[in-house]
C-alpha cells in the first residue's frame, strides 16, 4: 500500500508511479494501486523495474475519511486485494456516495 495521504479538494494523486488516489466531495479518499508488490497482477512484478508498468487485470484498493484511518473493506481488512475493474468501480460508487466527514474518528 503507498503511503496514505488525502487531498485538500476533490481531485486525483499518483502514487509512486504505480496507482492513484481519488478524494471525492465528501472528503473521502480512495486508493487504487497496480504496483510491485501490491495485491493485484503485478505483485510480483520487480520493485523499480525498467520500462512501464504492465497493465493489471485486478486492483489493490482502500478508503479512508479525510483525517481518518483506512476502513475495513469486505475482506476483513483494511486493504482489498485482486479486485477486478467491476469491484473496484462499485467501492468508488460507494464511497463518493458516503456522507461527508466532520471529524477525524469518521463520524459525520
């Protein structure tokens, strides 16, 4: 998982060349990551290889409340891992749909 940071306004961040953040209206953040060593296709894949990095058939994602700590996903855990295009469209829908957070414990 790349470090965890939020944006002050709506808008996306590259992660360390190998995924994306996406904080939404609502102060929410989600972090969708295809890297070496993150749980998806390229897993295994070399840390700062040469070259681009390969496409991924599946994701490593989590979401966390602006000044919040990352939440449990559907896996019992605060990261989610192999997820396909589908899944990870439904958490963005999820999350952006979420009420907007007032305090860093998460509640609205």
């Amino acid at each position: 998982m790349s470090r965890k940071m939020s944006l002050k306004e709506p808008g996306f961040a590259i992660t360390d060349g190998k995924g994306f953040h996406i904080t939404f209206a609502n102060g929410w953040t989600v972090s969708v990551q295809i890297g070496a060593g993150n749980y998806c296709g390229n897993y295994d894949r070399p840390y700062r290889a040469e070259g681009p990095l390969p496409p991924s058939m599946t994701a490593e994602v989590a979401a966390w409340p602006n000044g919040g700590e990352m939440i449990t996903l559907n896996d019992g855990d605060s990261v989610a891992g192999y997820q396909s295009p589908a899944e990870v469209l439904a958490l963005l829908v999820d999350i952006a749909a979420r009420s907007a957070i007032t305090s860093a414990t998460g509640e609205a």
